[in-house]
C-alpha cells in the first residue's frame, strides 16, 4: 500500500508539473533588416490560451484557441469587460507557396492587407503551440507565427522558442468579465492610459446675488465654493502622485438659459506664500494691488508684485450664443444645433508639480439660468522617461476680471497707458517660454471686438513679440450658436471674425521662446493699440500673460 500511495503521490505530482507547462516565443524587433530591440515581444502558450500580456498589464490580449476567438480584458472600477473576436471574423489571407526556416521550424507564408499595409507572415503547423504576436493576422488556427513584417522593412522574428514551466497558469480571468462591443471597448482602452481628476460636474454658473459668501475652513476646502455672485466657482483638488507628461483641461459649457456669448477662464491659483485672487474671494477685491491709469482708473490685482501673484490662466474660452438652452426655441431646417461647447487644451507647462491647488471657472454673465459647465483635467504619462530640471512658473500679468461682479476693473488701461511688470529669472533658467494669451472686446461695429489691433510685448525696452491677433474661422462655428442674430445679408453675428476669439471655442496662448532671458531682474512691458470708445460703449482687452521654465540639473 506504501508503495502504491507514492506511486499516485508521485502521478498527481507530475501531472500538477505537466499542467504548468506552456511554450514560449522569444521574438527580436528589425528595422531595414537591423536589429533594434532584442525581447520586444514575448508570446506564451498553454492549454490553448495564447497571451501576449502581464498580468500586471492594465490591457490583456490573450487568442483563445479553445474559443476560437481573440480576447481583449480591460478592468475598470473593480470590474473586468471582455472584446471577443472570433477567429473567423478576421482578415482572409493569402496563401503564398513560399517557405522558410525560422527558429529551426520550417514555414509557410501568407499575407495580409490592412489598411494599405502589407503584411508578410510565415508560420509553421507542426507545433502544440499556436498564436500571433499580431493576433488580428493568424493564417490558420493551428498556425504558430515566427515571423512577420510589416511593409517590407518592420519584422518581429522569432529568436527562440522553448518549453518552459509557469509557477502559475496563465492568468486568463475571462470568465468573470462582461462582454462588451468593440467601440465600448476601444472607449474603456484608451480611459485606462490616463488619469482624470474631476474637478466641476454639472457645476451652474449664473448671476446670483442672493448667495452668501461661503466658508473656507479646511474642512470644506474639497467642495465647490460659489463666488463673485456666482460667476465664479472654485474648489481645491488634489493632483496625481504619479509621474505626468501632458494636461489637458477638458470643459463642456451649455446654456441654461443666457444667450449670449460670454467671456470664460479656467483659472489656477498656487499654493503660495504670496497674496492671490483668494484673498480679494475670502474678503473683497480692495486688498489686491492696484494700478492706475493717467485716466484715473483703479485696476485690482492684474500685475505680479513681490508680495502678490495674479491667477494663472489655464484656458481663455467664450461661451456660445445659447447652445443647450436655444435649440429648441430658435430651430433651423438644416441646422444642427450643439447640444454644448466643448473645449480641451494642453496645459502642461501651467500646473505645478505638488500636492493640490485651486482650480477656478469665471462666466461673466448676469444671467439668472447662466451656463453649466464639466471640467476635469485630464494627467498622460510622458511617452518616454527623460530627465527634467526643476519646474518655474512666473504668473506675471492677467486681465481678466475674473471678478467682476465683485467690482473688479475691466482691462480698459490699454488706451492711455503701457502696462509694466518686474520680475526675476532665476539662475540655470532654460526651456524658457513666454504664454501670452490676448483677446480683444468692444463689441460695437468699430469696437476692438471687430478691429484688428496690434499688441506689442517689450523686455527691458526691448521688442520681444509683436502680433495682431485676430480670428477668421468664427463661421466655421455656426451650428454651435442658435441664439446668434441673422443679419440682412446672411452673415450670422457668431459668423463675424473677431480680435482673437470666436463664440463657442477657446484661445491659445501664443507660446513665445524666452530661453535667451538672463538671471536677474527683467521688465515687461504690454502696449495695446486700444480704440477709442464710443459714448458709453468701451474697449477693453483680457491679456494674460505667465513665463514658465525650468531650472536646470547641475
């Protein structure tokens, strides 16, 4: 009976080894026929499951043989979705009467056509093994591919293959995922590369001047605070503790009932030691510096001082005129109205790498439905890891008077005056940019909405950037506008080119090189070419402006 029982010990052993066992193919990446990466890609087989994936990989592709089908797994919030693509729902090859020897094994070929590429396989039979590395392009179900090039002159070639024993079986969790289509699918993929941070959802920015002022204890700093009579909103957020190397802002606003096009800012205050924005929204804008003009006009916190940071501007946008709200109630044969204005632009070189920070919105309006808006930010990693010096990021100008409602002055100084502003470039300073963002408003028929004028951008008295901005695409943007006025000669009001701006779209800084600027204290100096106004009717221009660089490594 000894005897026995280690013989069926010895048996489940064996087979409990045999059950590990899986075959592995090494393959070796070539451009032009030279080697450019060795183990670029790694195909297991066991059990007729074929993956090319880790389990620690956020996506898994595995070819179920025993299926039948190739199988894509994403997990999402704690739940696993499967893609199934049957074997026989994929391209039909050509079968070539070519052969060769790869790996020891000779093969067949066949090829493919995809999308105007050609792609050259060579794949043997005569294995246990089957699969892949490009599992859309298997020639048969039985085929193990150990070659395959791409155009001619991209090729994965098997280096070796070999049996190897798993200390686990593949980790195939398809049997606890939900089936889902392939554009859900392709839509969960590419959600997975990225972090979002929400930061407003479903957030009303109206004119309200019934609302108190809010509080800002600790406790609450996470919730929306709403401000300025409600044109503004505001909340603290806490950014990712990964690595990032793009961010985007992502912004959708509709019309919960003002029609008419509006100046928007999303809009950053650091955590500083400094006086910001914050300040003049715990207590009033008479806190902030102020600059006057030869008129006699006071300007509330648009200048950088030593003690005081203007808001960063992360995107300038205007709203449309009533996307949401109007559709229904001006309707248009032909005409597809947008349900929202959507918004996305990269603001990378803006958010400063540390734990959390203010994200604020502005709409000025004195509408009582106003605009709803979402906002999230959106964190890619960087393509690749390189080294980076230390982040600068120099708030130095900014017109917008985010706090309007709050008394704060509109960007008026232009017609009389040159607005200056000191500051200092740290030593090692490189990749120095300057984001100048400019858009002009008065919108009268002569007004600076709808004259082209010229801004001028001086260093040290010194010409640094000259431009005159201005839009002529507007038109390009008319089914995002019912609200927008029809004139007598078929033009739409949202049709018209304007300084800078369109309705329903956002305005890119002008990224401007500033690499040359030395160590030391520097002035910057912005002239506007600001019309005259008109009886009651004024200019006025929202100008932003933030150097930002880094130091460099030693």
């Amino acid at each position: 009976m000894k005897h026995l029982f280690y013989g069926i010990f010895f048996l489940v052993l064996c087979i409990q080894a045999q059950g590990q066992m899986a075959t592995r193919v090494v393959y070796d990446q070539f451009e032009n026929g030279e080697l450019k990466s060795e183990a670029a890609t790694t195909l297991i087989y066991q059990n007729g499951v074929m993956t090319l994936s880790e389990p620690s990989d956020k996506i898994l592709y595995f070819s179920d043989f025993n299926q039948a089908a190739n199988v894509t797994l994403i997990k999402n919030e704690d739940a696993w979705y499967m893609e199934r693509t049957p074997f026989d729902s994929l391209s039909a090859p050509e079968f070539l009467p070519d052969t060769a020897t790869i790996a020891g094994n000779l093969c067949k070929k066949a090829q493919f056509m995809a999308f105007s590429n050609t792609l050259e396989v060579w794949y043997t039979e005569d294995l246990v093994a089957a699969g892949c590395p490009y599992r859309n392009y298997l020639p048969t179900k039985q085929a193990l591919v150990l070659k395959i090039t791409v155009n001619g002159n991209s090729s994965l070639i098997a280096r070796r293959i070999e049996g190897v024993q798993l200390d686990n079986p593949i980790f195939y969790p398809a049997s606890m995922a939900a089936e889902v289509d392939g554009p859900e699918f392709e839509s969960l993929k590419i959600r997975s590369r990225y972090e979002v941070v929400p930061v407003f959802d479903h957030q009303v920015v109206n004119f309200d001047p019934s609302l108190d002022r809010p509080s800002f204890e600790t406790s609450n700093n996470s919730n929306v605070h709403r401000l300025s009579n409600g044109t503004v909103v505001l909340r603290k957020i806490a950014l990712p503790n990964t690595p990032f190397g793009y961010v985007h802002a992502h912004l959708t606003c509709a019309s919960k009932g003002d029609a008419y096009d509006r100046t928007g800012s999303v809009f950053m205050l650091p955590d500083s030691d400094n006086m910001t924005l914050l300040s003049a929204l715990k207590d009033s804008v008479n806190v902030l510096p102020e600059f006057t003009d030869k008129r006699g006009e006071h300007y509330q916190g648009i200048s950088a001082t030593e003690s005081y940071e203007p808001a960063v501007e992360l995107m300038r946008f205007f709203t449309s005129f009533g996307a949401g709200h109007f559709n229904t109630i001006r309707p248009i044969s032909m005409y597809d109205w947008a349900h929202r204005a959507e918004y996305n632009q990269e603001v990378t070189a803006l958010i400063p790498h540390q734990d959390s920070l203010w994200i604020g919105v502005f709409i000025g309006n004195y509408d009582k439905g106003g605009h709803e808006i979402n906002l999230e930010l959106r964190f890619y990693p960087p393509f690749e890891s390189e080294s980076a010096g230390r982040q600068v990021l120099l708030p130095l100008v900014n017109t917008v008077n985010v706090l309007e409602m709050s008394g704060q002055n509109y960007g008026k100084l232009f017609r009389t005056d040159t607005l200056r502003v000191s500051f200092e470039i740290p030593e090692g300073w490189a990749q120095g940019q300057m984001l100048f963002t400019t858009t002009g408003h008065g919108g009268w028929g002569e007004g600076d909405e709808f004259v082209p004028r010229k801004n001028t951008l001086l260093i040290d008295g010194k010409p640094f950037f000259e431009v005159t901005p201005w839009r002529t695409d507007c038109g390009t943007y008319r089914e995002g506008n019912p609200a927008s006025g029809n004139f007598a000669n078929g033009l739409s009001s949202s049709d018209l080119s304007r300084s800078n701006w369109c309705p329903g779209t956002c305005t890119p800084p002008f990224i401007i090189d500033a690499s040359s600027l030395s160590p030391g204290t520097h002035t910057l100096s912005i002239a506007v070419d600001q019309g005259e106004d008109a009886g009651s009717s004024f200019n006025h221009w929202s100008v932003s402006c933030v150097l930002v660089g880094e130091i460099g490594e030693e």
